[in-house]
C-alpha cells in the first residue's frame, strides 16, 4: 500500500507545475465525485424522485442555461482561436509549449475553463430527469458526459495547450451551434422557423470528430511530428470527442 501511495503521488508530481494550484487540478478525485454524484442522480436518485411528480416546467432555466453555454463556449473558441489556432498554431503538429510565456499560460489557463464547462453540461441530463424525459436519456449520452470530464483532467494536468488543445477549440465551437440551437428551441414554436439548419449539426459533429481524429492519429503515426509532455501519458481525446444531439429543449 505505501508503495502504491508513493507511485500514485509520483504520477501526480509528474503533472504540468503551472497547473497544480488550481482548483481540481491538484488529483483527479473532485472530478470523479461529482461524476459519481451525477451518475447516482441522474440513474437512480432523480428518477426515483420523479417517479410520483409532475414533470417541471423549466422553459426559462433551460433558456438562460442553454444561451450561457453559447457564451462560454464561443468565449472559448474565439480566446484559443487568437492564442494559436487562428495565427500561430500549426495544423500540421504543434507541440505544447509547457513554458510560462504568457500566451501558453493563458492557453492552460483557457482549457481549464473549457474543463470546468463539461461539469456545468451535466444540467443536460438533470433538466431530462426533472422534466421526465428518460427516453432522451440514452447510454451515449450518459456516458459522454461522464467520461469527458474525466478525461480533460488528464489533458489539462499533464499537457494543456499545444496540440492537445484541438478537442477543446473545436469542441466549442460545435457546442456554439448546438446551445444555440437548444436555447431557440427552448424559447418555443415561434421560433421553430429559425431552426432549418438542425439537419447540419450531425454534420458538424462528425466532421469535428473526424479533424480530432486525424490530427491525433498523425501525432502516432508519423514521428517526424517531435511532441513533448511530462513523462507518464499520451493524452489522446479524440475517441470522446463527439458531442451526441441529445438537446435538453425537446
């Protein structure tokens, strides 16, 4: 057991130092208990409560909560486009920068915001458990959002910015158009009519997935790419990259 402790805190030390103080990064468990505590809501302890209520009306939680995640999520495309993507990053291979220059720092500094968001979208699935929308509450859509939290800490702790960073910058963007969409549909049938483009989104996301994929994959298969991270882990992301269309405004 002392062994196993020593080893466990040696991975930790392994980490990215300009990111240990902050908040949750110091070991992955915080993220892991509110993962558990959604998992028991949203599975057992929610749908338990519902089971003798009435579904909520939460048409205007849904719409404020649903035009926040617009704000924060096209705040984090537009920051990490002008930090790198949009100028000086590489699409071709950019190693991260694990530096304390200011623009790697505020990168770091970016995905942890874009972390946090993932733990602010388990409201998708609670807003389906108070409104007695279960059947929309499939595996995929439980499991996404349980295991792409836990993975961004790995991303943020050991390699924040760089190339790691393609998830998250195209990630909020999708997810700009996809909270958009849910708060429109939210706001009711009157505004149906603006809502043609909800064919495209499954689009969007599969081409998401595919660019992460790509990009990653070449990081493995083609060595002359020279990548960098604190001994321990290769964060790849893009096998939990798909955001499914599971809108908490249906």
């Amino acid at each position: 057991m002392i062994n196993f402790t020593q080893q466990y805190q040696d991975f930790l030390d392994r980490g990215d130092p300009r990111v240990a103080s902050w908040p949750m990064m110091d070991n992955p468990m915080k993220g892991l208990t509110l993962v558990v505590m959604y998992l028991g809501f949203v599975k057992v302890a929610g749908p338990a409560w519902m089971r003798d209520q009435k579904p909520y009306n939460l048409r205007w939680p849904m719409v404020i909560y649903n035009f926040l995640l617009v704000g924060i999520s096209a705040w984090v495309f537009v920051n990490m486009g002008m930090l790198g993507w949009f100028t000086k990053y590489s699409w071709r291979c950019e190693p991260i920068d694990y530096s304390n220059n200011p623009d790697a720092v505020r990168m770091a500094e970016i995905g942890w915001y874009f972390y946090i968001t993932k733990f602010i979208e388990f409201a998708d699935t609670i807003f389906f458990v108070l409104r007695k929308k279960e059947s929309q509450i499939s595996s995929l859509h439980v499991f996404h959002h349980s295991l792409v939290p836990l993975t961004l800490w790995f991303g943020i702790k050991y390699g924040a910015g760089g190339y790691n960073s393609i998830f998250a910058f195209l990630n909020s963007f999708v997810h700009t158009w996809m909270y958009l969409y849910y708060g429109l549909s939210a706001l009711g049938p009157s505004f149906q009519k603006y809502l043609w483009w909800k064919k495209y989104m499954t689009i969007l996301q599969m081409i998401q997935f595919i660019m992460v994929f790509t990009f990653m994959a070449q990081l493995t298969f083609f060595p002359a790419c020279q990548i960098s991270e604190p001994p321990g882990l290769n964060v790849v992301q893009a096998s939990i990259s798909p955001s499914c269309l599971d809108s908490t405004a249906n």
